[in-house]
C-alpha cells in the first residue's frame, strides 16, 4: 500500500470514488467497514469506524495491520466554534487540542496541511488552516461552543481526530486532519441525531422513527441537517480529488 488512509465515522463522509473491499477471508473484526479508492482516485484506503475516539483509534490500527498507510488523515465533518466558519468551510487541522485547556496534543504534519490547503483553494472552496478539538460528547448549543473555543482556542470541533492522532503517534505516521463545517458556532445541532446511529456510524431506521414520535420538530431539522451534510461531503470530496489529482501531476513530472 502506497497510499495514505482515512478514517471516518459515518457513510456521508467518504469521499467520492470509494468503494467497500468485502473480504470474506479476512479475520478482523466485522465492526468496521473498509474501502478502497477507485484505481483513477490513487491507491488510498479508508475505513468507517463509527463516532467517538476509541472507535476511531482502534479503525486506524485496522488501516495500519492492513495496508500499510504512508500517512493517516482524520476526514469528515465538524462544528465550527468561530463566527468566520461558514457551512461546507473546509478546516484543515494543524494541530489538536485538550478539551480542558489549548494544550496542544500534538502538531499535525506541515506538508500535508499545505498540500490540502492548496488543494482547496485551487478548486475555489473556503477552507482556513487552525486548531481542532477532540470532544467525548456532542457539542450541540451555541453556549457550549463559546464555552469550548474559549477553553480550548480551537476553530472546529469533531470526535474522532484526538483518537487517530493517538495512533499516529505510536506508529511514528504523519498525520493530518480535513473537516467539513455542517453546523456554525452560533447553530444548535439535535443531540438525538446520535441516537439514531448504529455503533458502526450507519443509520438505524428504526430509531430515526422513534425519536420523530417522541420528537417531532425532528422532521423540520433532519432534512436540513442532511443538507448541510451533503454541502460538506461535496467539498470534501472536490479537495480529496484536487489532491490526488496533484499527486499525480508531480509524479508525471517527475525526473526518470
């Protein structure tokens, strides 16, 4: 594997052009969904490890026993904590932060960030470079995003990235972090959206169901909520593809 990997934690995340690898043979544990990237996409790979920083740190070492990654990549969506963060921004994440203090828990590598800096920009997305905090629980209010910013001095937060660092560390990788705004600082997001997913980050129906009996202004935020999350996918995807696609221009001009 000469590719990098991402970790994700739900289906809408992935990136255009990847595809499930169904591996009868294998003996890892079923819990987490692998992909590959379509042959023109590069030799990439990613798995779907569901929310939360455990579940994502154990799907890194999947990736790592696996393949091999040169490099692994927190991918997907995020909260922005900054009144600049727009829906569908891009925040490429240089470094996370404790959820209690702005200690840095590590530095992400600089390469990278350029190159999905530049990648961004050159397809005409709003992206901005900053801090990223880890949360063990969803940041859903707009006072408890000021609370978090102000504690933490992070521009986004998501619940996975502290956990793929983690692994990163051990496995002496470089790493990087690309995330997606779905809802601003000044947005409440439903706390009940995660509990209508299964452990593996896919949709459970017939909890979605439920929680629109017990709530249901639940039916004037979903579809809103899915919109959002489509805008973000969409800009995750068109930086991913700029990014191969550079990849590939440097290799074609390279010497010999």
């Amino acid at each position: 594997m000469s590719g990098i990997g991402l970790v994700v934690a739900l289906p809408r995340e992935l990136p255009a052009g990847f595809v499930r690898i169904r591996d009868r043979q294998s003996m890892e544990p079923q819990a987490f969904a692998v992909y590959r990237s379509a042959p023109m996409v590069g030799r990439h790979v990613a798995v779907r490890a569901g929310v939360g920083s455990t579940r994502a740190a154990d799907a890194a070492r999947l990736l790592i026993r696996r393949f091999s990654p040169q490099a692994l990549v927190s991918f997907g969506f995020a909260g922005g904590l900054t009144a600049d963060l727009d829906r569908g921004a891009l925040v490429i994440g240089t470094a996370v932060v404790s959820e209690d203090s702005s200690r840095k828990l590590a530095t992400a590598n600089r390469d990278l960030v350029e190159q999905f800096l530049a990648a961004a920009a050159a397809a005409a997305l709003p992206v901005r470079q900053g801090m990223l905090v880890t949360t063990r629980h969803i940041v859903a209010d707009p006072a408890s995003k000021t609370d978090l910013s102000l504690r933490s001095g992070a521009c986004a937060v998501d619940m996975e990235t502290a956990g793929i660092v983690e692994v990163a560390d051990e496995a002496g990788l470089p790493w990087v972090a690309i995330r997606a705004i779905v809802d601003r600082a000044e947005e409440s997001l439903p706390v009940a959206c995660l509990t209508m997913l299964r452990e593996d980050g896919s949709i459970a129906p017939g909890r979605v169901i439920q929680m629109i009996c017990r709530s249901p202004e639940l039916l004037w935020h979903l579809p809103r909520l899915a919109w959002r999350m489509a805008t973000a996918r969409r800009h995750l995807s068109q930086a991913f593809a700029r990014w191969t696609k550079s990849l590939t221009v440097q290799s074609d001009q390279a010497p010999g």
